[in-house]
C-alpha cells in the first residue's frame, strides 16, 4: 500500500484506500485489467466521482449502422435458426479477400479468409495449429510488449512461449535479437500486434522485411495481429485500392496468417466478429504431422473441421451479415471507416501533452528516428518511480491505466493508457488531476 504525505487528494482518500484493501489485490502494479475494472467501479459507486478510465481497451464508438442494419435485416430473413458454415458465409468472405486486397495490396482468394469469434477465438485457433506442425518446434515467440489475454491462451493450452521486448531492438538491431532465438530451431512461430497493444509502435517496413526475411530463413510462421488496422493515423491508408496501404510482413514472406479484428477499427467489439486471413500457399499446404494427428494433412482443412469446429463450430450467424455489409461499403469507398476512429488520434494527441507539461515521460516514443503515432494507446511515466507505485498513486488522483509489467514490457517504470474511453468533456479534470499530481509529487 502506498503512502502519502498529502492526503488531500482529488478522490477522497480513505475511500480510495478502503476498495484497494477490500479488492484483495496484492499488488496494483500485477492487476490484470479486468481486476482493475472492478475496483474503480467500485471506487466510482462509493465516491460518486467519474474516473479518467484508461485502463481497459474498449471502444469509446458507436457501431456503424451499416453493420447494425444489417444484422438485424438477416436476422429477420431467419439466419438465427441455421448454423453458419463453418469456414463464414460467401459474402463475408468474398468481402474479407476484397478488403485485403484494398488496403494490404495482398492477393488471398475468398478460401482462406475466415470468420472467427474476435481475433481472441482467431490468435488461440492458430496456436493449436501452429504448434502441432513440427514436433521439435514448440515454441511460440513474443516480439513483446503485447497483448497478455495471448499469454494466458498459451497457458490454457499448455504451450510453451518465449517473448523479448522489441523496446532495445528496433530498426537493424531486430534482426540479430530475432535470430537469437531462431537460431536455437524450436520457434514454430512468431507473434507480434502492429500496431502495438500496449505501445502503439507501428514497425517500419524495414522491420517488417527483417521479419520476413527471417521466417522464411527459419521457416516459421509469423501471426501479424493488426487488431488496430490502418489506426497509424500518421499515414492516410483509408483509400481502397490506392496507396498508402497499411504495412505487412506479408509483402516479405508466405509465411503468414493474419488476425483482424473488427472490434476497435469497426466498432464492433460486442458481436465478437474477427477475420483470419491465411496465406494460399500455407492455407493449401499438406504436413505429416497433421495427418498424423487428424489423418489429413492439409493446414486450412484441419484449421477449419477439425480446430474451428471444435471450438466453436463458427461465428454467430448475423454478425457474419453486419461485418459483411460494412466491409462491402468499406471496399466500395461508400464508409471511410478509418475517419471514423480518427478521433482516437486526436484524443491521444491532447492527452499525451497533459501528461507531458505534468511532469510525465512517454516510455515508448519513436518508430526508429519517427515520433510515435497519436492512437488509441500510449505509454508514460512518472520521474523515478515504478509502474506498480505510479499506478496506485494515480488512483488517489482519479485516473487509471494497466501496468506495462503485465505486458512483457522490460519497461517497469511505465503505464499504458487508453483513450478510447476519455471524451473532451473530461480533458478538464484530467488535466486538474495530473497538476494536483505534479505538484504532491515534484
Ligand atoms: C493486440 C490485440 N489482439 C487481439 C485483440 C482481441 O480482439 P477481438 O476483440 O477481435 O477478439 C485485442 C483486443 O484488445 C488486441 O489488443
């Protein structure tokens, strides 16, 4: 528990300290998000205050009623009474191989785009896959900071995972720290989110060729999670077919299998829609060690009726129409659905200066010899003291945010932030709370 000398803090002290002590949290800085939720809800019922809420990663938007109509217009049809196929419904992916081709510039038939339960149910189906192609590579690594829920799918299958903080390795250094582990043959596969929760780097395509060349060198499989797709808004990659298009490793290597998500780029978090796009040439390809197992020996076959199935034996019916309407209007240029979550950016961008004139640092701030990104997270810290104390503190001071810690972040010093759930109307009180702050603690 932490001490303050002042204890005239924005939120009431002894009830801040009261709900951390009734939360059974031992250590702040070790709090999973979700645990974190939980106590500045309670905090906020017993307080009555409205937190500066930027610990969780959840859209701020509303969905585009494109996709809301949509579902709802086939769920009139009667789609709810059928099973979905389970490799997703004909237009989706048609759509799915529409959209990689418009803004990846990446050539995927229809086949080998699938519809997953969030890219959550997409990252732990290619992990069962993934790790079952070569007994002797059975481990999975992290080009961290990431997203932790993946740790914890690995965990659940009793995978083993290696992860390195990229934060001492961008730009040439990557290639030598990647090798490393490479080198030693057991890497089946290399996971990394761009751009990055909890950082948000975007790697260059220098980086990106580096993991590429790499995974073909090594022959292992990269999972590029773009969970924030086309979010670097430093970069205009809203126009279908035209560049910009949003960088990937798939322009370096066939090695690869990408995740989609279309919770925070469409808003659409709740139907728990995602989209894995699969290589033609990994989707086609036959390995013994999977018809040994599942007596065939095709990757996107067994992908689909064997670990699909059994999983969740597809997605939910009408949320497959929604996301198909709106990448349909999306790939006609009829919804500019990156203007849509521009204001992420803009949020950011206000958000970070008040940390900055307060005394705060960003820990993660440049893409090589590039300022970082404005998005829909960042990451700070305060003089000398770690994230776990930091994290505690700021909640007497009516702001929230997750360790770096929980993220394979080397960075102990550091928070994440989300914007996602901070609107103008609350910038005055942030910025009141960050002077209090500064001024307790400088
Ligand atoms: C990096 C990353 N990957 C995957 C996900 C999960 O996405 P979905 O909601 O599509 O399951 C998230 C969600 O926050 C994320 O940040």
């Amino acid at each position: 528990m932490v001490s303050l000398k002042n204890q005239d803090t924005p939120i009431d002290f002894a009830s801040v300290k009261k709900q951390i002590e009734r939360s059974g949290i031992k250590s702040i800085g070790k709090a999973s998000i979700r645990e974190l939720v939980s106590l500045i809800n309670e905090i906020e019922i017993e307080t009555k205050e409205k937190y500066i809420r930027m610990e969780m990663g959840v859209p701020g938007l509303a969905s585009p009623g494109i996709g809301i109509n949509a579902e709802i217009k086939a769920l009139k049809s009667g789609v709810s009474s059928k099973y979905p196929m389970i490799d997703g419904i004909t237009p989706l992916k048609n759509e799915i191989s529409r959209f990689v081709k418009y803004f990846l510039n990446i050539d995927v038939t229809p086949k080998s785009c699938i519809p997953t339960v969030g890219s959550m149910q997409g990252g732990f189906a290619a992990f069962l896959m993934l790790t079952k192609l070569d007994p002797i590579k059975d481990t999975v690594l992290f080009i961290d900071p990431g997203f932790p829920v993946q740790k914890q799918q690995l965990e659940v299958l009793d995978k083993k995972f290696k992860t390195f903080d990229v934060y001492n390795f961008r730009g040439e250094a990557l290639k030598e720290k990647l090798e490393s582990y490479l080198l030693k043959g057991n890497i089946s596969t290399i996971i990394y989110s761009n751009p990055n929760n909890p950082s948000w780097i975007c790697f260059t395509d220098n980086e990106l060729k580096i993991i590429g060349d790499l995974a073909n060198k090594y022959n292992v499989i990269v999972i590029e999670d773009m969970a924030y797709f086309g979010m670097d808004f430093r970069k205009d990659y809203s126009i279908p077919g035209q560049e910009p298009y949003q960088p990937t490793v798939a322009n370096f290597t066939d090695n690869w299998l990408l995740l989609i998500s279309s919770s925070k780029a469409f808003s659409y978090a709740g139907q728990r829609v995602g989209m894995m796009v699969i290589n033609d040439k990994l989707f086609n390809k036959s390995f013994d060690s999977l018809n040994r197992i599942y007596g065939n020996p095709l990757f996107g076959h067994n992908l689909i009726y064997k670990v699909l199935y059994a999983l969740s034996s597809g997605v939910t019916h009408s949320a497959q129409y929604g996301l198909a309407a709106m990448l349909k209007a999306v790939n006609d240029g009829s919804f500019d659905f990156i203007e849509h979550v521009k204001v992420y950016g803009e949020r950011a961008k206000v958000m970070k200066k008040m940390f900055i004139n307060n005394g705060f640092t960003i820990v993660y701030d440049k893409d090589e010899d590039k300022p970082l990104a404005d998005g829909f997270y960042f990451t700070f810290s305060y003089k000398n003291m770690t994230g776990s104390e930091l994290l505690e503190k700021l909640l007497y001071y009516g702001v929230s945010a997750i360790s770096l810690a929980i993220t394979g972040s080397d960075r102990i010093e550091g928070l994440r932030a989300c914007v996602s759930q901070t609107d103008a109307s609350q910038f005055a009180d942030l910025e009141y709370r960050l002077r209090e702050f500064n001024k307790h603690f400088s």
